[in-house]
C-alpha cells in the first residue's frame, strides 16, 4: 500500500461547558418541570422527572466537559439548545468554517498549500444542507482545486472517509486527498434528555492523506483498512428532508439522538474486538506489534473493555488514550482527535490502529505505521 497519513488539523469552539454546568442547567429544568406538573405527578399522569449527576456522568462515560458552539444558549434553562445564528448563502456556512480551520491547521502542520491537494472528502454525523456539497464550499473556500463530495456514516465517518481517501491514492485518482470531519453536535442533542444530555460536543477534525512518494517519509504509512456495518436501531435519528412534508408532523423530540446505551455497549464491544483481531490477523499484524489504539471516543469503559480484548492483557493509559475527558463523543471525529493529540513517541516502523465504532452499526479500521 502506498498512502500515508501525512499530518492531522483540529478546530474547537472557544468555549466548553463543565459537567456541574450542565447538570445545574439539567436539574433547573426538572424542578421547575416537576414543580409545574405537581398535581398531574400526584395524580400518576405524569411521571416526574429525575435529576441528572456529574459524578453519575464521569463515571458511566468518563466524560468531564464538552466544547460547543454556544454555552449561553445549551446553559440557559428556557431554551436548552445552542444559537445558531442564520448566514446569508454568500457567508462561509458554520460547519464549513470550523472544518477549514482544521485543514488549515493540517496543511500547516505538513507545510503544505492547497494547490498541492487534489480531492476534499467531508464526511461526518450530519451534514449542515444537502447541497451545494459542504466538501465543495470548503474546496473553494480553501482554494483547492480539482473535486469534493460529502459522505456520512455516523461514528465511522472519519475512518470510512479516510478510507475512501486511501482507495483514491492507491488507484491513481489523486494524489493527496484531504478528509475533513466537522461534528458540529449539540444542536443534534436533546439537552432534556437525562439519558443523553452529557455524551456529546463539538469539534472539527481534517487528515491529510497523501501517496507516499509525495509524503517525503513524513508521517503514518497505510498498513491495512476495513470497514463493517450491520443495522441496528439502537442509535438513532429521525431528523430528514421528509420531517417537513409528514402527517402529523413528528415530534421534535423524535429527530433528536436516541439511543438504548447499555445494548449499544454490551453488542459493539464484542463485534469491534473481534473485526480488529480478525483484520490484524488477515493483515499479518499481532497485537503485541500494536504500540497504540486509537479507538472511538463513546465511553470509556467501553475503550477499557475493546482494548483489553484486543491486547489480550492489562494496558497502560498511553495504549488506548481517551480524550472524552475534555472533548466528549465527538462521533466521527473521536478517534481521528485522540491520533491528533497523541502520537508522540513513535519510531520508525512502530504501529498503531485507528478505530471507529457506533451508529449503524458500522466500525472501520486503518492500521499505521510510523515512517
Ligand atoms: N444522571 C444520573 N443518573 C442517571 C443519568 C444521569 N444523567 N442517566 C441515567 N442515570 C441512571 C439510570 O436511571 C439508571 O438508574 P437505575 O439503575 O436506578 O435504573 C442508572 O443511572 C444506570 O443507567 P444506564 O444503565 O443507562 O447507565 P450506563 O452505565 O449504561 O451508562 C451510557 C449510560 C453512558 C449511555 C452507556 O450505556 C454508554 O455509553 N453506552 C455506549 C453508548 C455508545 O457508545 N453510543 C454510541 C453513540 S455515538 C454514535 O454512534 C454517534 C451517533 C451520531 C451522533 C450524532 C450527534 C448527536
């Protein structure tokens, strides 16, 4: 194989929200709920609601705050969901914006122009429109010339992207490909759902994949990919073009993020384990030759669980790092953000796997290995 992971951008929004932010917010609107519905409750035909827990929250999922578009409209009890203010079609779109700035950062990193790339792949959760394609916004905005096109597969948006990527430099398409996953989040997030208000923030993320005689022994070469899907509705959505044209006209809340948490764990830790081993074993890697997993970042007892199976043993920290502490799920961008912010230490010829898991379901792997 003959692609290379030449270098990794990212952007955050300037401000993040602290679980006890969160869960103050959370619980207002629950008293205030509660207090509102007091007869109904008394009388059984409304359920009171339940207040949500930081400590409940770091423990389930490991996660300590997330970024966002906008604190004051996630924080204020009244709304519960970010201010996204409307631009004109001639402004960069919001998630346009953020997924520039992190292929800036990767173009920067590898000292590269824009001129040098051929083809820009956006792929992520959600795209902000249908079309003109947000991959062909960021190519013009970016000032890249030949072609881009969107692409979504939830959670493994960004290894299925790089992977589309990779093919494209193998077969002689391009010869530097950029992958840019924005994951603009929390206006997907029902920020009064107990279940789910804590999981996930914002970021944006852009891998530069170039063929390797362009690469300069810079970088990650490809050692080995796959991707998998097998649908299940434990995550879901029912945001889509037909919302509008539907009788009754569905209730927002039902195209919000859903999800049947403990299923989502107890089947995709088992599924992702074994398509590494079984990817590893048909790419004549063994585990003992994996210095670093760079795994999805859902929950951190599942990284735990994956990691364990996959190592067949205990493991230090820096052997499958978490960035949920900081960033939260960040959906496709997960484990392309835990790559960025540690790959450090690495030899010459020492490997590691990206991993993606999650909605769909769908998992994808890309094996590395330092040049
Ligand atoms: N505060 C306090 N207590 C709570 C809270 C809360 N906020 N929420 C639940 N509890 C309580 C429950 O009521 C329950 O109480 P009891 O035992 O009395 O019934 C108890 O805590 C345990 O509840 P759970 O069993 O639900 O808790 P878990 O330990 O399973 O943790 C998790 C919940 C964290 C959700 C966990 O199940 C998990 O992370 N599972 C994996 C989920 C996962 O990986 N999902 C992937 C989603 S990401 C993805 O695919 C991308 C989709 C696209 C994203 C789009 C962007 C929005």
């Amino acid at each position: 194989m003959s692609a290379v992971i030449r270098s990794t951008g990212l952007w955050t929004p300037d401000e993040s929200v602290s679980n006890d932010e969160l869960v103050a917010c959370f619980n207002a609107y629950v008293e205030r709920f509660n207090a509102e519905n007091a007869d109904a409750i008394a009388r059984g035909s409304v359920e009171a609601k339940n207040p949500s827990s930081s400590g409940f929250i770091e423990k389930a999922s490991g996660i300590k705050s997330r970024y966002t578009i906008d604190k004051a409209g996630v924080l204020d009890v009244d709304r519960m969901r970010p201010r996204v203010k409307p631009r004109a079609n001639d402004e960069l779109a919001l998630t346009a914006e953020a997924g520039v700035a992190a292929a800036r950062d990767a173009l920067a990193r590898a000292g590269r122009d824009p001129r040098d790339v051929d083809a820009v792949i956006c792929s992520g959760t959600s795209m902000q429109r249908t079309y003109p394609c947000m991959a062909i916004e960021m190519q013009d905005a970016l000032g890249i010339e030949g072609f881009g096109f969107d692409m979504t597969v939830a959670c493994s948006s960004g290894t299925f992207g790089m992977i589309n990527a990779i093919n494209m430099i193998d077969t002689g398409m391009a010869k530097s490909v950029l992958v840019i996953v924005p994951e603009i989040t929390t206006p997907q997030l029902n920020f009064r759902d107990r279940d789910s208000h804590f999981i996930f923030g914002d970021v944006a993320v852009a891998v530069l994949i170039e063929h390797e005689d362009a690469a300069g022994g810079q970088g990650w070469r490809v050692v080995g990919r796959n991707m998998m899907t097998k649908f299940s509705n434990n995550i879901r959505s029912n945001f889509g073009f037909l919302n509008a044209s539907e009788d009754p006209e569905p209730d927002f809340d039902d195209r919000y993020f859903v999800q049947e948490g403990r299923k989502v764990f107890k089947e995709v830790c088992p599924m992702v384990a074994e398509m590494i081993l079984n990817d590893m074993a048909s790419f004549g890697l063994k585990p003992d030759q994996m210095k670093r997993l760079w795994l999805h970042q859902a929950n951190i007892n599942m990284n735990m669980l994956v990691a364990r199976k996959v190592f067949g043993r205990d493991f230090e920290p820096d052997e499958a790092p978490v960035i949920l502490d900081e960033f939260a799920n960040t959906a496709g961008a997960g484990s392309l953000v835990a790559f960025h912010r540690h790959n450090d230490g690495f030899e010459t010829g020492e490997k590691g796997l990206i991993c993606s898991f999650g909605a769909g379901y769908s998992a994808g792997t890309v094996f590395v290995e330092k040049l």
